[in-house]
C-alpha cells in the first residue's frame, strides 16, 4: 500500500476503507496495475456509513444543553466521515495533476483531441492552466501528505511553495505541519491565508539543523497568531498582560491584537449613530473588546486559577475564551478589505 493510502486507512485493508479505496485504485491506474476497487462504489460506502438523516435530532436555534450520548457518536462518526472525504478529495487532485504531467508528455491526446487544454477540460472537468499549476505542486503537495499525513489544498501548498523556494523542501513541509498543529490548539484548522501570515513573518534564513528550523517556525508561528511573543507556552504571560501582539493579515499589514493599539484610543472611535449601520456594529463591538481587554488582566487569570471556589471551572473558562477571541481574530482577518468603489 503506498504512503498516501495508508494515511487513510489507518491500518486496515482498502477494502474496509472506502477512502483508501478510491486513492488506491487511483494510483493502480497510474502505475498501468490492475484495479481491484470501483471508485463510485468506494465514494457511495463512505457517504452510506453516515448516520442515518431521520435518526438526526433536530433541536431548537438556542439550545446549549449538553449532547447526548446518541448525539456524540453520531458527530464523531460523521466528522470522521467528513475528514476522510476532504483529505480523500485533496489527495486525488494532486494524482490528477501527476496523471495528466504524463499525458502532457507523452501528447496521448493527439489522436482525439485538438488540444491539450481541450483534452483536460473533457478528462478533468477543470481548466487546463488549474491543472498546469496543479501539476508543478504535485510533488511538495504529496511528499507534504507523506511525511505529515495531513493533504495540503491547492491554495495551501501556493504558500508552501513560497517557502520552500526561499527556505527548502523540509522547511516548507515543517511550514505546514507546524501552523496545522498550532492552529488546531486554538480551534481553527490550517488556511493558505494562515499560512501566508506565518511565512511573511519568517526570518529571511532559517537555521540548518531540523529541531532549530522547527522551533524557529513555531516560535513565529505563536507569535503571529497571538499565543503570546513566541515562547513554548501559547497561554503563557509576559510583561503587561495587555501588550497587544503584531499580527500580520494576509496582505501584509502589520495590525495590533490589542484593539487601543489599533485606533489610538477610545476617543477616537466614531458614534456608531454617525456612521454606517453595520459599520456602527463593529465599533460597537471594538468598545466591548476595548472594555474587555482592560478587565481581564494577568492578575485576574492568576487568582482565578487558584481560587478554591472556580478551581473547578477556570480552565473550561479560560479555553472557551481563548476559543473566542480566536474565532472573533479569525472574522476580521479572513473578512475581505475594503473595495473601493468607482
């Protein structure tokens, strides 16, 4: 079984995985073996393996209560479901993209096609230039999946790329990994923008030792994404506990997490009566933050974890709102900018 199917079968034969199936028949093709597995067939197995829809409690817009039993198996078992069509889909773009650099090669569309890009658009259903570009990241992409065992997306691996060109192969594989790992602590998953931020951030030489590469990318990467200056621990606290830390968005503009850093000061916030309506809601919103980030200080987080009364629920606290500020950062730095109109 090749590396990138064992990633998804996790030790079992492909056919138990349907995932796994599909990769495999795949890669059979390319390689001129036979194939044992219908890839439709394989696809329709890991769709049927969902929970049943009308076994699915509906429950009302506002309800917070804890889920049942039946509730978690069924969202594990749909997540994993999930998780294993989209790295099944990432990974048979980039075989694709390897099946058709050899059909550009051999010019095997010469007899029944008047053009190149004529044949991938008939064969794929994508652009002939999506697929050239395809094509040149195939191999970072798949030696990516191989040593990670996470498939990057197209977008994801135009940032790697980036860096492998000014780093290394290794150092944009660690790229990836290492923003993957970071980004999961705090809830989120992996973006090219995420990605592009980290990169702009990265010293213009990385060290030559592995283990010094990787602590360097991941002191850049906690420092970018706001867990801190960069230190191993994302919710360590140094200095003034309201130090905002630079983040940079994926157009390259320096912004401060703390929201005073941002507009100067409180003052200078317009009344959301005098500005556009929805406008008027993210100043709102910044006054709250403002309000916020004065509130909750070192000392605050520092006697609450060691009040005997809150012992028992400071750390739910402290990561749900570690889980919400990520989620409001993340808001405004995939939000789109400003356009300008004519």
């Amino acid at each position: 079984m090749s590396a990138i199917a064992s990633m998804f079968s996790g030790g079992e034969s492909t056919t138990d995985n349907p995932a796994s199936a599909v990769t495999a028949r795949t890669e059979a093709i390319l390689e001129g073996r036979p194939a044992a597995a219908d890839p439709i067939a394989s696809l329709k197995k890991l769709a049927d393996s969902l929970p049943s829809l009308d076994e699915v409690q509906a429950v009302a817009e506002d309800d917070t209560s804890e889920l049942t039993p039946t509730e978690r198996q069924q969202k594990d078992t749909t997540e994993g479901v999930i998780r294993t069509a989209a790295a099944a889909g990432n990974t048979v773009i980039w075989i694709i993209a390897q099946g058709l650099e050899r059909a550009a090669k051999g010019k095997w569309w010469r007899r029944s096609h008047a053009t190149y890009e004529a044949y991938v658009v008939e064969l794929s259903g994508r652009s002939a230039s999506y697929i050239r570009r395809l094509r040149s990241s195939a191999p970072l992409a798949l030696e990516t999946a191989s040593q990670t065992g996470l498939v990057p997306n197209p977008g994801q691996v135009e940032e790697t790329r980036k860096a492998e060109r000014q780093h290394g192969t290794e150092a944009a594989i660690l790229l990836f990994q290492v923003v993957s790992k970071v980004t999961e602590e705090l809830g989120d998953k992996v973006t090219a923008e995420t990605l592009s931020a980290v990169r702009k951030e990265l010293p213009s030489a990385l060290p030559e030792v592995p283990e010094q590469t990787q602590a360097t990318i991941e002191r850049v990467t906690r420092r970018t994404l706001g867990l801190g200056r960069g230190d191993d621990a994302p919710t360590s606290f140094e200095g003034n506990s309201n130090d905002g830390v630079r983040i940079r968005t994926p157009g390259n503009e320096a912004e401060a997490t703390n929201a005073q850093d941002t507009t100067g000061n409180d003052d200078d916030i317009e009344d959301a009566e005098i500005v556009p309506e929805y406008l008027g809601a993210l100043k709102d919103a910044l006054r709250t933050l403002n309000s916020v980030d004065r509130t909750i200080t070192k000392d605050v987080f520092a006697q609450a974890a060691v009040d005997p009364e809150g012992v028992a629920e400071y750390e739910k606290v402290r990561q749900a709102i570690i889980k919400k500020s990520t989620a409001i950062r993340n808001k405004a730095l995939h939000a789109p900018k400003h356009a300008q109109k004519d």
